[in-house]
C-alpha cells in the first residue's frame, strides 16, 4: 500500500512542541499538482520526517502511520488521487491523552496550534484547497469539540464526508477505531459515500 504513495509533510516546532502544518498523499502516478480530496483529522500522530529535521521551512518526505494508511485505502478503493491532510491542532503525538491534556494547559492558549485561528488565516487560504471533498475524521471525544465547531464553521462545507456520532453535533469517527472490523467499515462506508458524491 504505502509503495504506491508519495507522502511529504511539513514540520515545525514551536517552542519545545514538535507539530506538522500539513501532510500531502499522492499516488506516485499522478500527475496532479494540486489535492483532489481534503481530509480533517485530530493531530498529527506518529508519521515523522525520513529527514530527520524536526524543524523545517520546506516539506520533507514523511514515514506514515496506520491512520493515514486508511486514507490510502479511501484513495485506492475511489478516483482520489491526492489527499492533503490537515489538522484541529498541529500538536505531533501519537498519544491522544497528551493532546487532551494540551488542549486544557495554558500554552494551548498562547501558541497558534491549529490552522483554524484567527491568526492563521494566511496559512489555512494557501492550504485548504476548496470546492472539492472533505472528509471529517477527528473522533468523538468532548476535549475536541471547540476546536471542531471553529474547524467547521471556517471550512463551510455544504456536504462534509464523515461518519457522525448520533445526537453530536461536532462529533466524526476517527478513521482508526481500536477494533479491526470498525476500521474496514470505516474505509468501505467513506469510499461508498465518496465514489456517490456529486
């Protein structure tokens, strides 16, 4: 699967927290030269810089984790050939505690961490592509709902791609649930609603 993909991303630092503006999966047989499908998530987890250099002006070619390897799946089960992926927060963890716990500290309020501020407007118009497809997949938990009602409300899109929590309004499943078969329903029911989207 990742043998078919080209993935680069871009990590910074601010301070002590190492975090990712964005991350971009493209078939290496593409010949596109922007994104076709844009994805919202939580965080970036554990992907990293083959690099090495934690902290760059320019996009480094990037080791993927399993959760965008469901992207992958997404891409190859429809036409998607190029997938940017962006973030609630910036925040680079593969620990969902270490966010939440972030997400309540006081630096959270001091440090631009998510490409939805207000202060981040330059950043958000060179990197959401629009009027293509979006698909929303931060999860579910309460800690998230701030950041996803303001992520929501700056994208304003007529018809999100995602897979709802009943009676919440904020809430979308992550693309990488802990059980196996949850994961596959993930990937089948968004390329269903994707290869139908009009």
């Amino acid at each position: 699967m990742r043998e078919d993909f080209e993935v680069i991303g871009l990590f910074y630092k601010i301070d002590s927290y190492k975090c990712r503006k964005y991350l971009d999966i493209k078939l290496k047989t593409s010949i596109a030269i922007k994104p076709d499908l844009m994805v919202i998530m939580m965080n970036p987890g554990s992907s990293y810089p083959l690099d090495g250099i934690e902290d760059n002006i320019i996009p480094s070619i990037a080791e993927p984790d399993k959760t965008q390897e469901q992207i992958m799946k997404v891409m190859k089960n429809t036409s998607f050939e190029y997938a940017r992926i962006l973030n609630l927060s910036d925040l680079r963890t593969p620990n969902s505690n270490e966010l939440y716990k972030f997400l309540k500290s006081r630096d959270s309020k001091f440090i631009s961490h998510t490409i939805f501020d207000k202060t981040r407007e330059q950043d958000f118009n060179d990197l959401f592509i629009k009027n293509i497809p979006v698909i929303y997949g931060w999860g579910v938990n309460s800690s998230l709902k701030e950041l996803a009602k303001i992520a929501i409300e700056k994208i304003n899109h007529p018809f999100p791609i995602g897979l709802k929590k009943d009676s919440e309004e904020y809430a979308y499943y992550h693309p990488l649930p802990r059980i196996h078969s949850e994961q596959v329903e993930w990937v089948e029911k968004i390329s269903k609603m994707l290869n139908s989207y009009t």
